[in-house]
C-alpha cells in the first residue's frame, strides 16, 4: 500500500512539472511533437528509475552523517553530506551518457530530433531534483526509492506528453497573434497545474482517522510542501 500511495503521489500530487515547475527548459523546448516528447519522456523515467535508487544508496552508505560507520568505528563521526550534490551529479551524469549511447545506436532519427536536449537531461531541474527530493524526504527503503524514482519519471513523461498533443492541435486553431507559440503554452500549462492540484485529496479523501491525526498529517504535508519549495528554488539558483 505505501508503495501506491508514494507512486500515485509523485505522478499526480507532486509532479515534477505541475506542482515544482522543475524541467521547464525541456518540458517547453521539446514538446512541439509527440514523437520527440515520447523519446525524451522514456529517457527521463529511464534515468530517474536507476538514479534516485543509486543516490538512496550513495546517500544510506554514504554522504549522511555516521554513513561510514560500516567501515569501522573509526569512521563513525565522519560527514560527507556536503558532497551531496557532487555525487548525484556525477551519478546521473554517467546514467545520461549510457542513454544518450544507447539512443544514438538504436533510434538515430530520435537522437538528431531530440538534439542537444538529450545530454542536457544530466542537468535537468528534474533529475537531480528527484534525487534532493529523497534526500530531504528521508525515503525509508530503495524500494520506496526506487518507486519514487519511476513514479516521479512517469509524472514528467506525463506532462510533456499532455503538452505536446495540445501544441499539436492548437497549430491549427484561431490563436490570437500575440499569444502564439510560448505564449499560449504557458497558460496552457498553467491551467494543467491548476488541474494537477485537484488531484491533492486523492489520497485523503476516504481517510475517517482522528482529528488529531488529520491535523499532524496536514502538518507534515506542508513542512514537505515548504521543503520541496525551498530545495526547487535552490536547484533552480544552482542551475
């Protein structure tokens, strides 16, 4: 159960697009067809679903404080936290590179469409979010890790893939001049985030907990709320 409320969660309530706004530069430049949004969408779940475990791990064993406790006692008082965001760079960097290898060898109409935005996936908003998003959100197992990892990839493929079709249609409406092109897509993707927020009592709808209860949980969900805003801001400063 807790592995489908985390995957349904990180698709609809916290979808990396809707509710961070982490990955615009893609999501926007490489959503005029639904071909190339498909490529880069399964290139996106492919590397979320193998980073974030791997960085749950690196993090685990690791980059928190008393990580290296494994070694020996020695290395008990030891914190490498500060290189968090070298390691997961570096982790997804090297995943980035075996897709864009294996996508250049198999589908090299895809690799020439999709261009320079599929190296640029190693420093996508998005992915190294998904792996501070864990860090911050203190994942438990690497099988919640590894579901947030697809659940979060499955939300951005998602997103993209909604805006591509739209942009396809609308190329044959009546759009008022100086709204065309990121104009219109923009307030497009406005309204889908409004909609994507109907999605937040999904979960809680049928919950008949406490009082008590319900306040803690509303709690929680804002210190992750506010946590998530604050990380999503520094990946964006970062960048």
């Amino acid at each position: 159960m807790e592995h489908i409320e985390l995957f349904f969660k990180s698709i609809f309530i916290d979808n990396m697009v809707f509710a961070t706004f982490l990955g615009m530069c893609s999501y926007l430049a490489v959503s005029k067809k639904v071909s190339t949004a498909v490529g880069l969408g399964a290139a996106v779940i492919f590397v979320l679903a193998i980073t974030v475990p791997l960085n749950w791990l690196l993090d685990q064993f690791l980059l928190q404080p008393g990580a290296l406790a494994w070694l020996g006692a020695e290395y008990a008082d030891y914190d490498l936290s500060f290189l968090s965001f070298i390691m997961f760079i570096a982790t997804i960097a090297t995943m980035v590179q075996l897709v864009e290898i294996v996508v250049e060898k198999f589908s090299p109409s895809l690799y020439n469409s999709l261009g320079i935005f599929l190296p640029l996936i190693a420093v996508n908003c998005a992915i190294l979010g998904g792996s501070l998003f864990m860090q911050s959100r203190e994942i438990p197992t690497l099988g919640l890790a590894t579901t947030y990892g697809i659940g979060s990839g499955i939300g951005w493929f998602l997103a993209i893939l909604a805006i591509a079709a739209i942009r396809e249609k609308i190329r044959y409406s009546n759009v008022p001049p100086a709204l065309r092109g990121l104009g219109i897509t923009f307030i497009i993707t406005g309204l889908m985030a409004i909609g994507f927020m109907s999605f937040g009592g999904m979960l809680t709808g049928g919950d008949e907990s406490p009082k008590e209860d319900k306040i803690v949980k509303v709690e929680e969900s804002k210190e992750d709320s506010e946590k998530d805003k604050v990380i999503a801001n520094n990946i964006k400063v970062n960048k």
